[in-house]
C-alpha cells in the first residue's frame, strides 16, 4: 500500500526495507526504530565510488588544459573561475576567436592571468605510485602538493600560487612582502568543485565590475584633466597674445619716437652740410675756369666752333643732295 506498515506488538524483532532505508524493531525496548543512513544497502559502497571519482576528476584537472584537453606545460594561465589552460593554446584560441565551450567566459587577455607556480621537489615522471604520478607543483610555504585534494588560490594581482593552509596560517599581511601586493579579494580558488562554482561566478561578476567602474572613473578623470589643461592653454594664449600686442605697440611707438628725433636733428644738419658743399664746389669751378680753357669747355660750349660744324656739315648734305 505504498510503503505503509501497520504496528506491530515490540516483542517481535522485525525488520522492513522501505524505500531502501532498513527499518528495524527492536523488542523490549520500547520499539526503536532505525534509519540511519549506515543501513541503508550499498550506501557506504556509492560514497566511497563518488569520493574517488571528485577525487580523480579533481586531480585530472591540475594536469590537464580545460580548452584543448592537453597536458599543462609551463606558462600556465588561469581564468577568474581558477579553471587551468595552456597559455599558448587559449591566447591562440581568442585571436581565432574559437574558444571551446568550457572558455566561453574568456573573453580577453585581461580575463587570464598568468601564473607564478613553484615545481614540486618530488616529482619526477618515474615515481608513479598506485598508478598515479605525484603532482607538478606544491605549496613553497606548506609544501602541500597541488593535486585536487588541497585548496589551492591564485593571486590574481601577482600570479603566485599558495596553498589555502599557508594564506590561514601566515595571514595575508605577512605575504605581502614576497608574494604581493594583494588583498583577500584578489585570491582566485583554483579548480573548485560544482559547489564552489556558483560562489566563485558571483566573484568573477563582482570583480568584472569593479574594473568597469574604474576604468570609467579613470576616463572621466583623464577627460577633466584635459579638459582643464585645454582651458588653461586657450588662457595662456590670450594671455601671449595681448602681451605681444602690447610689446609691438612699445615697439612702434619707440621707432617712432626715434625717428621724429632723428629726423628733427640729424636732418636739418644733413641738409645744411649738402649745402655748404654745392657752394664750395661752385667756387671751385669757378676759379679753374678762369685758369684753363679745357677745364671751361667741360662745362660750357664753344659758341664759334659749334656754328662751324653746323655751317660744314649743311655743305656736305647739300652737296650730296645735288649728286643724288
């Protein structure tokens, strides 16, 4: 009748599977009734089976790229979401801009940042133990290795890789030195689990806007700026050029001024020195005249020879005239 079951007197020891959890009745105590989960058939077989399957899953992702499904091989990058790729392999993918599915939240370089991770002193290719291999990279504080089954994080501002266990203990003031700047929001959990996913999303949106936000306050800061330095230029070029228009009005005003004095001065002199040499040079002609004919007949014709050339040359013409 769908899993009912009526009472039954508690002497009797009895035990009903319902809806596979094992119920038992126990006599003479008062009829106790258990169901815990330790009796339910199988369970403890499906618990180990789930563990060891996270546990694999959790250490095939710190070996292996989540866009091209490759072994990681140094330099290893990692998104907000603590997901793992090969560098080389993810930045090819966004300048084809083929990115798989499981990157699809990649969507620029500024969404990876590359990692900083310390190599394992007891890995080597050849100590595989129960068929697994012992992990890449550890923990340089904790030495705890980085395989799945110890919370690791990525400093998003640094790109160093600490174990959770050494960032507890220390305390985030203690690694700034070697391992920083950062803060408790620039810590990215690398590989978390399906329960950790939503936790760690909500943490990538968060991050996202901030960035946003102050790259807007950024532009709206640099555009005051240029704003002001555009109004303090326009200023100072009225600012040059009214003074250059006063220093060219002192200018003229000078060159003026000296030369009406100049001209007041130096030209009356000018004028009564090319006059007092005009009548020296008179006397001068005068006095060779009256000494030397040669001298006279540069400045004066001979009235007499002249009339004798015209006389002369009106014969010529004449006679030439009379020939022709």
């Amino acid at each position: 009748d769908g899993g009912t079951f009526a009472a039954l007197p508690v002497a009797f020891r009895t035990v009903f599977y319902f809806d596979n959890v094992v119920i038992t009745i126990m006599g003479g105590d008062g009829g106790t009734f258990a169901v815990k989960r330790a009796y339910v058939r199988g369970a403890k077989t499906e618990e180990k089976e789930e563990s060891k399957n996270l546990k694999q899953q959790q250490l095939l992702r710190t070996r292996l790229c989540t866009h091209s499904g490759e072994s990681l091989r140094v330099p290893i990058s990692c998104c907000e979401l603590g997901n793992l790729y090969n560098t080389e392999s993810i930045i090819s993918a966004l300048l084809d801009k083929k990115v798989s599915a499981a990157a699809s939240h990649v969507r620029n370089m500024k969404d990876l940042k590359q990692l900083k991770l310390f190599p394992n002193p007891n890995y080597s290719p050849d100590d595989e133990v129960d068929g697994e291999l012992p992990a890449m990279f550890s923990c340089p504080i904790t030495k705890m290795e980085f395989n799945g089954n110890h919370p690791f994080v990525a400093i998003w501002s640094t790109g160093y890789v600490l174990s959770e266990k050494a960032i507890k203990e220390l305390g985030i003031e203690a690694l700034q030195s070697e391992y920083g700047p950062f803060q408790a929001e620039d810590l990215v959990k690398l590989i978390p689990t399906q329960f950790e996913l939503e936790a760690q999303t909500a943490q990538m949106v968060q991050r996202r806007n901030k960035r946003k936000a102050e790259k807007a306050s950024k532009k709206e800061h640099r555009s005051t700026e240029e704003a002001g330095d555009a109004d303090v230029s326009q200023k100072e070029k009225r600012k040059r050029k009214h003074t250059e228009g006063e220093e060219g009005a002192n200018g003229k005003n000078k060159l003026a001024s000296s030369t009406s004095a100049d001209g007041s001065s130096g030209g009356v002199s000018s004028i009564s020195k090319s006059a007092s040499l005009v009548k020296s040079a008179a006397s001068v002609i005068k006095d060779q005249e009256q000494h030397s004919t040669v001298f006279k007949g540069l400045f004066h014709k001979d009235k007499e020879k002249d009339k004798h050339d015209r006389d002369l040359f009106m014969s010529v013409a004449g006679i030439r005239y009379t020939l022709g």
